[in-house]
C-alpha cells in the first residue's frame, strides 16, 4: 500500500534566496527597533486592534485638535509617532502571521510526509532484521535509539553475522 503523499513542493534557488533575503530585510528593519517581551510581560499589556484602534484614531484627532485638553504629561510628538509607527505596522503583521501560517502549515504536511516515509522504512528494516537480511541488524540497532524503552529490544533473539541488535 503507497503512503499518501500530503503535499510535494520545492524551491528553486533564486526562491530559496528571496525567502532567505527577505526575512534578512526584516530583522534588519526591525532589529534596533523591536523588542521580546516575556510571557508575563506580554500579559500585562492590552492589545489595541480593530475597535480599540477607531476609539484611538478618534482620539487622536480631538488630540490634536484640542491641544489644550492634553495632559501635560502626555507627549503629542511621541504619541503621533507611535500611532504612525502603530498604524503601519498593523498591516504588516497580519500579512507576515498569514505567510507564517502557511508556511507553518506547509511544514507541518512536509514533516508528516517525511515520518511516515521514515516510519514505513523503519518497519521494514525492523522486519529485516528479525528475517537476519545481510545488513539490516546494524541499521535496526543504530534507528531504533529513537524509541528507547521496552518496544526497542532485539527484532530476534540471536543477532545476525557479526551484527549487534
């Protein structure tokens, strides 16, 4: 029975280089600007998105309109450019988590693709091996390290010529 084969792609190698290059453009850009929060850290902050960011817009404008009701303590230049930063970052970020996803997704059905070929071979050396095909028992012993525990002993009681299971 053929394995199915969940998806069959591949990269030329100008592809392989743009994909390579624009990922160096973006940690570029970003790499004196961007920060790693951790986890907690992340969870003390509210995220602004969608309606939040009408209500912020809206404010903003009367911000700017009466500048008179700004706090003192509140920074207008600094706040119109981390709106303006805000603003075009947005977009980014849902075109580049989708591009991850996908790529994400790709990788997955590669890796599942990949074990289940690695898997089929696996059983078909572990039964190789047990049947003492020339071979098959140093193969056996050196892939079944993967899967230490009581499944992992001998294929038989008796290694093959020379081989040790």
């Amino acid at each position: 029975m053929a394995l199915d084969n969940l998806i069959s792609i591949s990269f030329t190698d100008d592809e392989e280089q743009q994909l390579i290059n624009a990922v160096a453009t973006i940690e570029k850009i970003m790499g004196g600007k961007s920060v790693n929060l951790s986890t907690r850290q992340r969870q003390s902050y509210g995220r602004v998105r969608y309606e939040m960011e009408v209500w912020i817009t809206k404010v903003s404008n009367y911000m700017q309109s009466h500048g008179n009701l700004v706090p003192s303590y509140v920074d207008m230049a600094e706040h119109t450019k981390d709106l303006e930063a805000h603003n075009l970052l947005n977009p980014l970020i849902d075109r580049v988590q989708a591009a991850i996803q996908g790529m994400l997704d790709t990788n997955l059905l590669l890796g599942s693709d990949l074990y289940n070929n690695s898997m089929a071979f696996y059983r078909s050396v572990t039964m190789a091996a047990k049947s003492n095909a020339i071979g098959a028992a140093s193969v056996y012993a050196d892939l079944r390290q993967q899967f230490p525990g009581p499944g992992s002993k001998s294929p038989s009681s008796t290694p093959a010529t020379g081989d040790k299971p």
